[in-house]
C-alpha cells in the first residue's frame, strides 16, 4: 500500500492521504484526535493576549515592545550604548526629543 503525502510550503508534511479502508479502520481512533484538537483550540481561545501596555508604563520600552525590537537592537538604531537605552526605559519621564528619537529609529528600521 502506498500512501500519498502532501507538504506545506515549508516543505514539511501536512496531509497524508489514505485508502478508504484504512481510513475506516482508523476512524474512531482519528475522531478522538480531532475533538481533542477542537477542545485544545476552545482552551487557547479563552485566553486573552498580553497587551504589554497593561503592565508597561514606560513610552520608550512600551514602543520598543509593541515594534518586536530587542533593546541592544533600538540602541544601535539610535547610536546609543544599550545601558543608555535601559536608563531610558527605566526613567521616570521621558523628554520628547528623546522620545523623537526613539520613534525615528523605530521606523528607520535596521542600521545599514
């Protein structure tokens, strides 16, 4: 018996495809997989996403956060040492040229 096997994009197998009488004898052994993904999927639903602007006050390391940036990586952005950065992340107020900057290099995007 040969089974035929279909690959994502990626590369990686997705789907294999079956004979009807296979299929048959498997079916209530792929039935319970099948519900168990669907109650795994409603429990990863009922979850709320992390929204870190619920936990973070600071403006620098909130627009750091929300564009997926690492630290050391802002502050090569900025031409600023990274313990720099963190100072900046950690103050108490932040002045509107530095958070100028800090959106500057955010939307240049990496250093050349």
């Amino acid at each position: 018996m040969t089974l035929q096997i279909i690959k994502d994009r990626a590369g990686r197998d997705e789907y294999v495809l079956l004979p009807v009488r296979v299929y048959e004898a498997l079916q209530e052994e792929i039935d319970e997989q099948l519900e168990a993904q669907e109650i795994l999927a409603e429990r990863v639903d009922a979850f709320d996403l992390f929204d870190p602007s619920d936990y973070v006050k600071n403006p620098v390391a909130l627009a750091r956060m929300k564009a997926g940036v690492k630290q050391v990586d802002l502050a090569q952005r900025m031409g600023v040492s990274q313990a720099y950065l963190s100072k900046l992340e950690n103050a108490r107020r932040v002045s509107r040229d530095a958070m100028a900057k800090v959106r500057d290099a955010l939307e240049q995007g990496d250093p050349p």
